[in-house]
C-alpha cells in the first residue's frame, strides 16, 4: 500500500495495528493509498478520526438515501436488536421479513409478488439467475440456460453475475474463462439497434433463459443513462421470445432515477426484479429477488426436484428487514421524492460549469445522479484526494466523476458538492 509501511502517530493506534491485515476491494493493493480512517457519520458527513468532516458525495456507494445514523431507522434497529437480532429462515418465519415482503410487494410495478432475500446484490442477481435458468428446466426446456445482457452493463462480482457484466468495460478482464459466455449487445436505443437484438434473440431463442439491464442507469459500467423506450422495446421482445425480462435495480431502486423503481418511468414491469443497496437505508446487507407469480408458479410442483434449491444463512436477517421497513416508512412519511426532484435540479444548475471545459466529455443528470464524464482520467487516486482537499468525499472510477447524494442532503451541501467538481475538474491537469 503507497505510503503505508512503518507507523504514523497520527494514526489511531486500531487503523495501525489492522491496516496490513485488509485486503482493500478495486484496489491494486502495492499501490493504492492507504483507506481514511473514519471516527463516525452524521447526516450527510463523515468524521474522521483526525477531526476533519467531509461532506459525502456518494452516500457510501448510492445507499445512505437518507443520510447517516437516521434516528428512525436506528431505534428499529435497536428494538430488533433487543428482541431478536436473527432466525434462520428455513422453518422459521419472523415478523420483520413477512412485512418486508409484504410491502415490497405493494410497492411494486405489475405482478411482481414473491420476495426471495439474501444478503448482497451480487448473490441477489445469482438467484436471479438461476431462477430464471430452473424456471425452464421446471418447464421441460433444460437447454436455456444462457442470458442477453448489454454493453456497459455491471451485475455484480460474483461469478454467474460476472458472466452477464460487459466483458470489455467492466473490472474482471483478468478472468475471462471463469464463467459462460452469454450474449452482449447494445440497448435497443433506436431502430438499429433493436433490429440487431431482434436478430440474436432470433438467433439464440431456443437456448436463452432470458434478458436482464440495468433500467435506466449502467452503474459501475460508467454511469450510462438510456431512455425509458429502450425498456419499452426489451418488454416487447421479451414477450415475443417469451423469454423472462430481468430487471437488475440493485442501484437505482427507492427513488434514485427519480421514480421509486426505474422501471415506472417506463410504464413496464419485469419477470424479475432485484433489489439492494437503498434497501435499508445504507445501514444493513439485505438484498432480495422479487418473482411474478408467473415465474413463481413453475417452481409450484409435488416435485421436490422442481423447489428453488438456493438460502444464504444470513438471509431474512431480522435486524435488516428491521431496517429496510424503516426505511419504507420514510419514503411514505417524508418528501424523498420531492427531494430527489430538487436534487436534479440543483445537480443540473451546479454542475453546468463543466461543459465545454478541457478535458470533459459529457455533463449529465438523471434524478439523484450527477455525471461528469471526462475524455481520460490519469491519475484516480491523485484526483480523489483533490476532493478530500476541498473536505468532499467524491469518489471517480474510471473516466467519470459522479454525485449520488444522500435525498436529504442541505441545499448548501449539495452547492459545496458541485462547486467542488467544478474547481477539481477545471484544474485540468489534475483532472486528466
């Protein structure tokens, strides 16, 4: 780790005692600098243990959707904590989790009734998966096991989720032969480019199980929007293939894009659809896989080989349904929408100033998240500390420096936010 051997009194003497026995994710370990050492979190603010106070620009990786240690979220906690902190949930079933479920199943577009839970994205969209692939064994059709997935596409770090990523823009180049190949094409944005997924849907059909895209915004793939006709065409392939349609909402859903799942804003709902992240507010691991009765019904059998044969130990985890149905109650008790309105708005007006500056390649907002997309970025370590020097917590990946704030971030925090990408990105040297 750059600059991390031998020991720094500065340091809290925790951070030097563990720092050499982590093993940091994305990072190339003899190289990167060494992790901030956080005290606590408030709000919209990190606190490190030197005292400093960075405003946090991308709510831990798009999931604090209501900021730090909310006071709501955390006593429902608290109280699960005291009364039942977890149950395994083969033969059990607990009050938290049938709630959840419950409401998730309100809240959602179409018919999408069957709540299956795990405990991280990745391994939700691996029971997506697999689900899709039984639903066609549990139908006599064993052969479709492959998936159409989408240039720019992320689903996760696991090995069948990494099997459906973009084998060229995302972050696993070095293990090509680790899982199946699986079609990946273009979003079907315009004419042409739904004739070309017309045509290898037509020419896969009888060994695909089914289609899955991220709505709206390609996440870690590098913040890619598309239109909402584009999930429009996907519904109406799907259908004609009759194949299942995968939504992949892991990031975008509970009101990020600016509707509380992306795919409402397309008027149209998946066979399929996972969900994390925001879940719980940023506070816990939950993550489910959400079914139609449909898909649900193939799995309905006398057959005990038909059963969907998957359970995470952790899954159902009662302090995180705890935490994820206090966070339901927020979006129906406060304004999140409304903010996120707002947000964009501001993001708009905030980050307008980097169009047209050396270096940037495009500016764009879509609800809570904010783009600026640069021609190259040399040095991400270099131009992430030029955030911490202006006290942000901004953190660019690839060529892109992106804003997904908490929905109840302070008008003025989010102008110390943008005005920031502004005077880091107009330092062009530092940029590129």
């Amino acid at each position: 780790m750059a600059g991390g051997n031998g020991r720094n009194s500065g340091l809290p003497d925790w951070y030097q005692a563990g720092i050499e026995h982590v093993w940091l994710p994305y990072a190339q370990m003899k190289a990167v600098s060494p992790p901030l050492p956080v005290k606590r979190t408030d709000g919209v603010r990190i606190i490190l243990a030197d005292g400093r106070e960075l405003i946090d620009g991308i709510a831990s990786w798009w999931t604090a959707c209501h900021g730090y240690n909310q006071p709501h979220i955390r006593e429902a906690v608290a109280r699960q904590l005291k009364q039942m902190p977890h149950v395994m949930f083969g033969g059990l079933a607990h009050e938290q989790a049938l709630t959840l479920a419950r409401r998730l199943s309100a809240l959602l577009p179409g018919d999408l009734t069957r709540v299956f839970f795990s405990e991280s994205g990745s391994v939700a969209v691996e029971v997506a998966l697999k689900m899709a692939m039984q639903y066609w064994i549990n139908r006599g059709a064993p052969q479709r096991t492959r998936f159409v997935s989408f240039k720019g596409g992320y689903h996760g770090d696991t090995a069948g989720a990494m099997a459906v990523c973009d084998p060229q823009v995302g972050m696993h180049g070095q293990l090509p032969n680790l899982s199946p190949s699986h079609p990946v094409v273009d979003l079907p944005r315009d004419e042409e480019t739904v004739q070309i997924l017309d045509r290898v849907l037509d020419r896969y059909t009888d060994d695909l199980a089914g289609i899955i895209v991220e709505p709206l915004v390609q996440g870690a793939g590098g913040m890619l929007f598309h239109a909402s006709d584009a999930l429009r065409r996907l519904r109406t392939l799907a259908d004609r293939y009759e194949l299942l349609l995968i939504f992949d909402e892991i990031f975008t859903g509970f009101g990020r894009t600016g509707t509380m799942f992306a795919c409402e804003a397309a008027g149209v709902a998946p066979d399929i659809i996972t969900v994390s992240k925001a879940l719980t507010g940023g506070t816990l691991p939950l993550a489910t896989t959400i079914a139609t009765r449909k898909v649900f019904e193939a799995f309905w059998s006398d057959d005990p080989d038909k059963a969907l044969m998957h359970g995470p130990t952790f899954m159902a985890n009662a302090l995180g349904c705890a935490a994820a149905n206090a966070s339901l109650d927020l979006f129906d008790s406060e304004p999140r929408i409304a903010q996120v309105a707002a947000i964009a708005s501001a993001l708009k007006q905030g980050l307008s100033p980097c169009r047209g500056l050396p270096g940037v390649k495009d500016v764009r907002v879509m609800g809570a998240v904010g783009v600026v997309e640069m021609e190259r970025i040399a040095n991400l370590d270099a131009l992430r500390a030029c955030f911490i020097a202006e006290g942000v917590f901004v953190r660019p990946f690839g060529n892109v420096i992106y804003l997904t704030p908490a929905f109840t971030i302070a008008p003025e925090d989010l102008k110390t936010l943008t005005d920031a990408v502004v005077k880091v990105v107009s330092a062009v040297p530092a940029a590129r």
